[in-house]
C-alpha cells in the first residue's frame, strides 16, 4: 500500500472497502506473468527497506522521477488511513541456542506478526530483559533450568524494527551448550547452524543473522 500509494500519488484510504478494491486493481494490472511470486516479494521488502514509513532515503531510489508523491512532496501523507492505527510496543528476547553444531528454530503459527515465519525461541515480555532477568524467568528455566551445561555467553544490542502497527524491540540472547547438548524446546526444531538460510525468517532475523557472520 505505502510504496504504491507513493508511486502513483493515490490518496484514497487504504483501510476502506474502495481503496482496498482499488489497490488490488493496481496491483494486478502491475503482475507480470513471469515469476509474480518474486515480484510481490520484491514490493514488500522494498517497502520494508526503501520505501519506509517515515524519512525513506529518496535520493537514492531508483524509483524517484516516477514517483509522485516525491514530485508533489506528499511522501508523509501516504498512504492515508481513514481510522488511525494504534501502534503497539512489543519486546521479543530471542534465544540464540548453539547446540553443538546446531541450534533451535520454532515457526511462527499464530495469527500475528511474522505469521509461518522461523524464529529462534522466545520469550515475549513487557520489556527487554537482562541476563538475571531472562535467567530468572520461567520460560527461561523451562528449557534450561536443568541443564546445568548451559552458558548465557553475551547478548546483542538492542534492535528496533517498525511494522504498520507494531514497533517491535528486540535483543538476541546467545547461549551456548556444553555436551552433551539439550532436548528439543517445545514447539522447535533442531536444525544445522550452517542450513539457517534454508528457512524464512523476518528481516529482523536476517539482520541478527548477518550481524553474526560478520564477527
């Protein structure tokens, strides 16, 4: 909606009957035949990346003579909502499980953010939490709290993703097993530390993961 709000300077709300009939439209007209699977893939990660809610980088867009809203200097009135949006803060403290050479992946099933996205196990709090904090909390000694092999090694820095209506925060713990390793957490999956890319996870993941390869 936002990238194509912007693209072509359609000011009707995204949240009505006949703006949601209209955007399909558009984006239909716009399907190539030839892999429109990757096309709409490359639309939401433009948007997630390029074309952001609030001060994209426009001089640096390859779409930038065609877009109108960058002509007619409407870029933070698009896309327009009929109600607004509540935004929620929402704090995701990530267990990144070195099991050996693998490590613990669970999909993301419930309708919410991310929806059959993987991500590491998580404890969902009020806020982001320390090391005693996390060490101290149930869903924390679910998993470990008998295994007295396990090594809470560092944690990351703070990271900030923003969707439409969620502001999620989040803090990646890395905890490493001594052998001879753990039991698969409830609701995960074992999988090969070097075979992550094989399974779709958000962008927040993707950053984290990049992150640590660069170390």
């Amino acid at each position: 909606y936002r990238f194509l709000s912007r693209l072509f300077g359609v000011d009707l709300a995204i949240d009505t009957a006949t703006g949601k009939k209209y955007f399909a439209e558009l984006a239909k007209n716009l399907l190539p035949e030839k892999n429109p699977g990757l096309h709409n893939q490359a639309i939401m990660e433009f948007g997630a990346l390029q074309c952001v809610p609030s001060s994209p980088v426009c001089t640096s867009c390859p779409f930038i003579e065609m877009c109108s809203a960058f002509r007619n200097n409407t870029i933070p009135k698009l896309p327009v909502k009929k109600q607004k949006t509540t935004v929620k803060n929402r704090f995701f403290n990530y267990l990144y499980i070195e099991n050996g050479k693998n490590t613990f992946l669970q999909k993301r099933t419930a309708k919410d953010v991310w929806q059959n996205l993987y991500e590491f196990p998580l404890v969902e709090t009020d806020k982001l939490l320390t090391i005693g904090e996390l060490v101290a909390h149930p869903a924390y000694n679910e998993i470990f709290g008998n295994q007295p092999n396990s090594n809470l090694i560092k944690t990351s820095n703070p990271l900030k993703h923003v969707l439409s209506h969620r502001v999620i925060h989040a803090q990646f713990f890395t905890i490493n097993i001594q052998s001879p390793g753990i039991e698969t957490p409830t609701g995960a999956i074992e999988v090969p530390l070097d075979e992550i890319d094989r399974y779709a996870v958000s962008r927040l993941m993707e950053l984290f993961l990049e992150s640590r390869t660069t170390i």
